[in-house]
C-alpha cells in the first residue's frame, strides 16, 4: 500500500521563520551586547547562557524536525536527545571550567 505523497513546504517555512528568529535574536544580542547580561552568572555572564541556550534550542528544533524524530518512538527520540543534551552540557562544563582557569592563570601575563 503506497503512501500520499504529502507538501510540507508550510512547515518547512514555519520552521525557517523559527529558526530565523532565534538566529536574528542572537545576532542582535550579539551586536549590542546590552551591559545588564554582562554580569556574571553561574560560570560566566548572562550573555554567553542565553546563547548556548539559544544555540541548544535551534539544534534541538532541528534534530526535531528534519531528523523526522517526531514520528519516532518515545524512547527512541528520547535516546537521541539526551545523549546529545548531556554531552553538550559536559562539553559547555568543561569550556567554563578549563576558561576561567586559562583566564586566572594567564591573566598575569597577558592582557586581555
């Protein structure tokens, strides 16, 4: 038995406008760097965790949707996220860590 064929251009639209959004919010904060999100918050300002999330977020939106992963098992698509999500929060941990230690190491020596 053949399956319609089915037009997801409106979505494929929808979700360039998502994405295109998110992206225009991070390069308009990126651009003015509003001094309030430079205080610093856990591991480093305020700034850089709305872009890991932002970023996180359009990752996540796409794995979504051109990965097909809504039409999968739970468990499945549950596989796939959460590895994904916990070693982007492992590799985002160790990037803080080892930066502020670079930045008071050399701080002495270099001018930043």
């Amino acid at each position: 038995m053949a399956h319609a064929h089915e037009s997801n251009t409106k979505r494929i639209w929808i979700v360039f406008g998502i994405l295109s959004v998110i992206t225009l919010v991070e390069v308009y904060l990126g651009i003015i760097k509003p001094e309030a999100l430079h205080l610093h918050g856990p591991g480093t300002s305020w700034l850089n965790w709305i872009f890991i999330i932002l970023t996180l977020a359009k990752a996540y939106g796409i794995a979504w949707v051109f990965m097909h992963l809504e039409g999968e098992k739970k468990w499945f698509r549950r596989s796939i996220v959460w590895t994904a999500v916990f070693l982007i929060i492992y590799l985002v941990t160790l990037l803080l860590i080892e930066g502020e230690y670079l930045y008071d190491t050399l701080s002495p020596l270099v001018r930043w």
